[in-house]
C-alpha cells in the first residue's frame, strides 16, 4: 500500500501537463509541425555534432515516442511554417532538462533553458508548462530533452501554441498552483497537530506507536509538500540544488513508508489466529528497507538514478498482497480501533482512484469546481486517512484506559474481597472467641464453687453455646446460598403476631438501654404464607442493629404497613448514629462493614447474631437477610442520615397459597422470650458483693455474659463497676474515678480504643490503668490497643490467673508511683519538662495549695471548685495520685513549706506559722515533729548563713 501510495503520486504528478494540454489542442496555432528526432544512448553528443547529423534524423510519431532516463533525446524542426508577426510559444511536457537552439545556417545564434532540473534562475519561463517564447523565425530549431526520472510517463510531443492559448493554459496551471498551496497549508494544519499530540502522548505514556505515528505524520507531511513542489513552487527552498528536491522526496517516502509499518505492527493487537499478518507486514517492512538502503546506495554512486522507479513496480505486488491481508483478517478481528486503520487506508486508496479517473479526463464529479483540481481526491484521502488514524490511536487509548481502570478496579475489588475475608475471619474468631471465653470462664467458675455458680453458670454455658450454634448456622446457610440449596418452608401464620413476638424479645435489651422500642401497625391483623424462621432472622438482625447504634434516651420503631398492592411493608426506623452516604450502597455487600469513623466512634454492624458480641460482627448479617428477602420476591432498602438515624424497609409479597393450616406462634414463640438474659445489654450499674475500702474496677463490656463472669471473678475482692459500651464507659469512669478499667475494644457507640485515648487526654483519668480484654488477636490490633494509651492487653479467651495478676501488678505500681513521689519532696523543679498527665496534675495540685497557704479558704470545697471536679472525683483522683486524702495533702505541704522555710530564711517560728497558714505555734511543733521526726528548732542551725 505505501509503495502503491508512492507510484500513484509519482504518476499524478507526471502525467498532470500532459492531461493539461490535451485540454487545449482546440486552440493550438495552425497544425503543429513535422518533427524529427534522434536518440543518444551515450549522453555525450554536443550540439555542434547533433546538428552535423541532422540527415539522420527520423520522423517523429505523435505520442509513441517516450524518452528514457538512461538516454538523451535531440528534437530538430527544418523550418517554421508560421508568420513572423504572430506570437508563438513553443510547449514542451513537465521535463527534467529542455536545451532550445535556434540555427541560422549551420550555426548556433541563441539557446535557450528551462525544465525541472533547471536552476529556477536560469529558466526562460516559469513552469510548468515548461514553454518557450519563439524569438527567431524562419530558422531551424534544436532540441535536446533529458529525463533523469519517470521515465515512460511523458511521450514526446512538442506543440507551438498562440498567445491566448498559452494564456489559458498558463491560467489553469496557476489555478492548480493555488490551489496546492491551499491543500499544502490545510495539510499542515492538519497533520502538525497529529503530530504533536503522538509525540507528546509518546514522552507522557511511554508507547512506542506514539512515536511511530508522530514520525510517519511527520514524514507524511513532508513527502506531501515535496509532491505539490511541481505546481506550488516549493523548489525555491532548494533553489541552489533541484536535484535535493527529488533526491529528498524519494528518501522521505522510503522513511515515511517505514515509520508507517513499525506504527503498524506496534498497533495492532491482533488474536494468535490472525497474528500471520504481522509477519506479512514485518517482511514487507525489511523489504522497504532494502529498497531504501539500495535508492541511497544508487543515489550517492549516480546522481540521476532510477534503481526506486524499478523498485516501485516490483513493489506492486507486495502491496497489493498486503492490503487483501489486512482486508481478510481486520474485519474479523471486530475492533473499532483495528477497523479504523483499515478505514484509514481504504479511504486514501480509494481517493487516489479519484484522482486518476480525473486524471485520465473520466469526471467523477462533473459539477464540482472543487474537484476541477484532480489532486484534491488523494489529497482528501490523505486527510480521511490521518483522522482514521488519529482516531483509532484514541479508541485504542481509550480502551486501554477503560482495560487499566478496570484491572485496577479488579485488583481492588480482589484485595477488598482478600480484606473483607481477612475481616470475616478475625470476626467469625473474635464471635467463637467471646462465647468460648465465657463456657471457658463460668466452668472454672463452677468447677471451683459449685454450689454458688452451678445453676446461672449452667444457663450462661447452655445460652452461649447456642450463640455458637447459631454462628455455626448462619455460615451453613450461606453456603447454602451460594449452592443454591437454601429452601422457604412456606406455612400460613398470622404476620402481625409473629413480629410482635419478635420485638417484645428485644424489649428487655432495649429498656436496658433506656431505648423506647415500639410496634406500630397498621391492621391489627394480616394472615399470610411466610417461612417463620427467615422473617425472625431478618427483623432481628434489624433490630439487633437498630438497639447497638441507637444511644441512651433513643428511640426505635417497628412499623407495618398493608400496602394498595399486593406486600406488607416492614420499616424499622431508629434514632441512631446513621449511616455515611458513601456507605450506604455496599451495606448488603457480603463481607462489607461500614467505616469506623462514623459519629460517635460507632459502625452499623451486620453481626449475624442476635444478641451479644461486639460491635463489629463479621459483615454477613444485612448480606445474608437481603438474600432472604430476596427469596422470598420481595425488596429490602435504606435511607439513612448521619446524626439522625437509620430506616430500613423489608416489602414481602403477601400470598396465601400454602395447603396447611394456620399455625399457632406459641411454639416457636419461646424462641423469642427464652433468650432475653443472654441478649441483654449488661446495665450500668454497681455490681454488689466487695469489701467496703477495696480497690473499684469499672468493666466495660458490651457482652453480659462476660460481665458477669469478670463480676464472679473479681467481686470477692474488688468493688464492680459495668457499662454497656465505651460511652457509658467514659462517663462512669469521669464521675467513679476507678482504681482500673477492664474494657473491650469492638463496641457500639464508642469503641475501646477512643475511650482509651480519651480516658488518657483527661486530666481526671489520666492516671486509670486500663486492660483491653479482646478477641483481636494479631499483634497490629495489639499495638494500636497500647498505643491508645492501655496498660495491658489480654486475648480472649484468657488466662484467670494472669488477669488478675495483671491487675494486683498494675495496682501495686500505682501505689510505688505514689510513694516514690512522696519520697522527693515538693521542690518546684521536679514538675519541669514532665509529660505524665499525672505528675501534671500532682504539679499543678500542689502548686494551688502552695500559693494559697495564707488563705482560710483553703480546704477541699475551695480545691474542687478549682479543678471543676466533684468532691467524689477530686478525693479518688487525689488519692490515686498521692496516697492521701485531701485534708492530709494540704497539711504535708504546709509542714513542707514550713520546713524549707526554715533552713532558708532568718523568720521566727511564729512568722513561719503564719506563713503556711497554721495560726496554732503548738500544733505546728507536734504536726512537723511527727511527720520530720524532729522538732522545728532543730532544723534552724544557728552557723548556717541565712541568705
């Protein structure tokens, strides 16, 4: 196709005067003369000796004689038949060389210059037509003619025109001529930009058939100024040398040819079966590259040579085969891309045909004044062909980005479905891992005091066994899903009782919260085939979700609706933390679980169980009830804002097509009831049975099996605080101050891990050690637990033992912590540079009794109101960090102000008193003796220099 490309232009451009001045022959002066002509093979013949051997001249036929490269034509006219007062030019075709000498008798009197290879200076007449104006008359004329190139293409056929026909004739060729340097600028506005934009996108995106598209317009832009050279006078940019022009245009085809190929090959992507047109297109390749190594070889050993003439029709046939090629394989391949680059290609072969046809006189668009001009077929086809590319580059650019977009879209698709599996693991493990750690715990339990915990620790064992069970079940199940097993046992049942059965089960977990939890319907009654153990599933993992995501004081209700169309509709509304908007579409996903980052630290869970556990469940729950819902053809939904709440809407079909009778509720409607221990959220409240002094422990847990086996555990020997969640946590740690905090991590509200770290950023709290128990087993969850700020952190299920050592540890550190400070005294530079949130406040506790010393309000009333602390909650802070109760660290820093004002100053003892606030001189002698040992009169040394 390229080489065809390049012979076609060639052609074009050879045979265009000749089609010109056939136009013409109706207005040619007279009849042209009788010329004579002879061949020099040799190329040495002078004009002297061809005039000499003018007998052997023959007749010229019109039109058959076709001077060769290789050869060098003399032209002699015996005499000018026309008169002397007409003005005649006598025309010749687009040739290389043209010599004109006029003879008077056997002498040379004038030459005359012109043709394509003629310095455009030393040209008698602009051309093409290459003319001469008939100076002489009635003498011989001799013409030698010498083509370098095209030969075969011009017959020799000179004519003798008028002034008016030659007029003519030259109007048209300028006509031609502007418009070529039209088409020669829209080509540059065209292609240039192409060809910016390849080599752009080549240095932005690395793909080499960027480059080689960027290249071949390039060149292609070249090669189509040098083609329009003939009638747009581009030959004055190498006005110095014509031969560069046609030297030039030769390489830049061979070059232009071969970037054409190279782009081709790094384009198309093309299946194994059709992957032979590849190797059709490699070895046309090498065969235009050996055409372009030889025309250079030949070009620089002859300067006129015409190996790439011979070349181009040997090329013919490669061409063509390489077109059918494309023709048979690229329509099968069904691309855009690919079918656009044989587009591309169509459209120039078939504008080229174009031109021919008006070429050779056959119009194809008679009407057209545009097309009066016979390049501007090919020229299209060469645009057409441009954009075909161009815009396959961008199908195929586009296609690769949707392709890179999806791959990534796969690859994170595949990593969240690797983290969702991660998730579900640790989560499925943290679920076994609670219930286990209560059967575990409450066994020891029972095993060493039967006769106190054998009864409720049966209870506990026997409910979280069933949570297992349930587990168990649920995973069966949407295996069963997945099989496609899972089956509907569609009975009639009375819909309304069964959901109220239903929410009256979450009633006691809901008041335990202080949640108002509400049946609304519609009818008071609605009989209906459901299956009753899927509709339990789905409004109790609902409402399971609706009570750990609704806050104290909130509100949840369970409406039903009997719509105009055949459904019931379910709406389980909530006051809750919400729901992120950017959430809301994945919250069915298998797997998915909403961000942590929700308000108030909570995620909306999908725990497919119905009662404890922490807040995070495995991510199953809404995936495993939309799967339900759907079996049973009906429509689950959500609207959700954040800070305000959470609906969820469940439409099933009402249908009464089952056989059986009615059933009653009462005998799966224990289901419900029997479970309301288990599924209730442990109260905020204190846990009886501990010494009156003893140390208090505040565990926050939102599962109340395990409180209750931490209450067994450590109530004989500590004071029991619990809460439900890490906010009732936060708040009962800010007014109880505990000695130390057993707390969870995944709950509702307020995780462990932000309670932690806001328990350490309060001054009040600062100093409670605080144990993570948890099921979060892997050490990146372990050090974010202690980073948080937690002392300790144990895995479920976890060692009694080494629990309650941890705590005896932990407590007995706080206790040498507080006699250590003790030891040192109270001096001013102990507090500098400090970080302990602790020592901060023991800083700035002493720092408030020590500049109000003198003041008679200076008591516990006059502290707390400082610190904006309780009485409670000052007295138990004040005591964790110092090891005295109020009245007596007040007291300890006077004598300690007294002491050091005594080895400093010359003050008398009385002066002191008053100093520090102690206006008794007697009390204060018994106070320091007892608490330095030694009275204050010997601590002032009477040789110390007093300063």
């Amino acid at each position: 196709m390229p080489k065809t490309k390049t012979l076609l232009l060639l052609t074009l451009a050879a045979l265009s005067i000749h089609a010109a001045d056939a136009q013409r022959t109706g207005q040619e002066v007279g009849q042209t003369p009788e010329w004579h002509y002879l061949v020099d093979p040799t190329n040495e013949m002078a004009a002297e000796e061809a005039l000499a051997r003018r007998g052997e001249f023959t007749l010229l036929p019109a039109g058959q004689v076709k001077p060769k490269s290789s050869e060098t034509y003399w032209l002699y006219l015996k005499e000018n038949p026309f008169s002397q007062d007409a003005e005649r030019y006598l025309i010749f075709g687009d040739y290389d060389q043209i010599w004109l000498y006029y003879i008077v008798g056997n002498e040379i009197r004038h030459i005359q210059v012109n043709g394509r290879l003629i310095h455009p200076d030393k040209r008698v007449a602009p051309g093409p037509p290459y003319g001469f104006p008939v100076v002489q008359d009635g003498e011989e004329i001799l013409v030698k003619v010498k083509n370098h190139f095209l030969e075969d293409h011009r017959p020799v056929s000179p004519r003798l025109l008028g002034r008016e026909a030659f007029l003519a004739l030259q109007s048209e060729q300028q006509f031609i001529r502007k418009n070529n340097i039209l088409f020669a600028g829209i080509l540059l506005g065209i292609l240039i930009p192409f060809f910016l934009n390849g080599l752009i996108l080549f240095f932005l995106r690395g793909k080499m058939y960027y480059l080689y598209w960027a290249l071949y317009v390039l060149f292609n832009l070249f090669f189509g100024l040098l083609s329009f050279e003939k009638y747009a006078h581009l030959d004055v940019l190498f006005s110095f040398e014509p031969y560069i022009t046609i030297n030039l245009e030769r390489g830049v085809n061979i070059v232009m040819v071969v970037f054409y190929l190279l782009f081709l090959l790094a384009f198309l992507d093309l299946p194994d079966k059709y992957r032979w047109l590849l190797t059709v297109i490699r070895y046309f390749l090498y065969y235009e590259m050996l055409a372009g190594i030889l025309d250079m070889i030949s070009v620089l050993l002859f300067k006129h040579s015409n190996f790439i003439l011979s070349f181009i029709d040997l090329a013919i046939f490669p061409t063509v085969v390489f077109y059918v090629s494309m023709v048979i394989v690229i329509p099968r391949v069904k691309r855009i891309e690919t079918n656009l680059v044989l587009a591309g290609v169509s459209f120039f072969f078939i504008g080229t045909a174009f031109s021919i046809l008006e070429l050779k006189q056959i119009s194809v668009f008679p009407n057209s004044t545009f097309f009066e001009n016979y390049v501007a077929p090919a020229f299209i086809g060469t645009v057409l062909e441009a954009i075909c590319f161009a815009l396959a580059i961008a199908f195929k650019d586009n296609k690769s980005e949707k392709q890179k977009i999806e791959a990534e879209a796969r690859l994170k698709n595949v990593q969240k479905l690797e983290e969702a599996k991660s998730r579900l693991y640790q989560n499925i493990t943290h679920e076994f891992r609670t219930p286990l750690t209560n059967i575990l715990g409450i066994a020891g339990l029972i095993e060493k005091n039967p006769g106190k915990n054998l009864k409720t620790g049966l209870q506990k064992i026997r409910n979280n066994s069933h949570n297992l069970l349930d587990l168990v079940n649920q995973m069966l199940g949407l295996a069963r899903m997945d099989t496609g097993e899972a089956k509907l046992d569609l009975r009639k049942y009375e819909l309304i009782t069964t959901l109220k059965y239903i929410v009256e089960a979450f009633q006691f977990r809901a008041k335990a919260k202080r949640i108002c939890l509400e049946l609304v319907s519609g009818t008071e009654e609605l009989q209906m085939d459901f299956d009753h153990r899927r509709v339990q599933q789905i409004l109790s993992n609902l409402l399971d979700n609706a009570i750990k995501h609704t806050p104290r004081d909130g509100r949840i209700w369970c409406y039903i609706h009997a719509l105009d169309h055949p459904f019931v509709k379910i709406e389980v509304r909530d006051t809750g933390t919400g729901i992120a908007k950017e959430e809301l579409p994945f919250i069915f996903d298998r797997f998915y679980q909403a961000s942590p980052s929700l308000p108030k630290g909570g995620q909306r869970s999908s725990s497919p169980l119905g009662g404890g556990g922490e807040g995070a469940g495995t991510g199953l729950g809404l995936s495993i009830v939309k799967e339900w819902v759907k079996l049973m053809d009906g429509r689950i939904s959500v609207e959700s804002e954040e800070g305000k709440g959470t609906s969820f809407f469940v439409e099933l079909p009402i249908v009464n097509h089952a056989d059986t009778p009615l059933h009653s509720e009462n005998g799966w409607e224990a289901a419900f009831t029997s479970t309301d221990s288990t599924e209730a959220e442990p109260s905020t409240s204190t846990l009886p049975a501990h010494p009156q002094d003893a140390p208090t422990i505040l565990i926050v847990e939102d599962n109340a099996d395990v409180i209750y086996f931490l209450d067994a555990l450590f109530s004989d020997t500590y004071r029991i605080l619990s809460a439900p969640d890490g906010q009732a946590g936060l708040e009962m740690a800010q007014e109880h101050i505990p000695d130390i905090i057993l707390s969870d991590i995944m709950m509702p509200a307020l995780d462990g891990l932000a309670m932690c770290r806001a328990l350490k950023q309060d001054v009040k709290t600062s100093h409670i050690p605080i144990i993570l128990i948890t099921a979060k087993a892997t050490p990146e969850e372990k050090n974010r637990g202690l980073a948080a700020g937690a002392s300790a952190y144990l895995v479920k299920p976890f060692s009694e033992e080494e629990l309650g050592i941890r705590i005896t540890n932990l407590l007995e550190t706080r206790r040498q912590m507080v006699a250590y400070l003790k030891s040192r005294g109270l001096v001013p530079e102990f507090w500098q540079g400090k970080v302990d949130q602790d020592i901060v406040f023991y800083g700035q506790l002493a720092k408030q009794i020590e500049d109000n010393l003198k003041s008679s309000n200076l008591d516990i009333h006059f502290l707390c109101r400082a610190f904006h602390m309780s009485r409670t909650q000052l007295c138990r802070k004040v005591k964790a960090v110092s090891g005295l109760p109020v009245g007596q660290l007040i007291r300890q820093i006077r004598l300690r102000k007294a002491k050091y004002l005594l080895e400093t100053t010359a003050d008398n003892v009385q002066q002191i008193c008053l100093e520090v606030g102690l206006k008794d001189a007697s009390y204060f002698a018994q106070a320091f003796q007892k608490e330095f040992g030694r009275k204050p009169s010997d601590i002032r040394r009477p040789d110390v220099e007093i300063l």
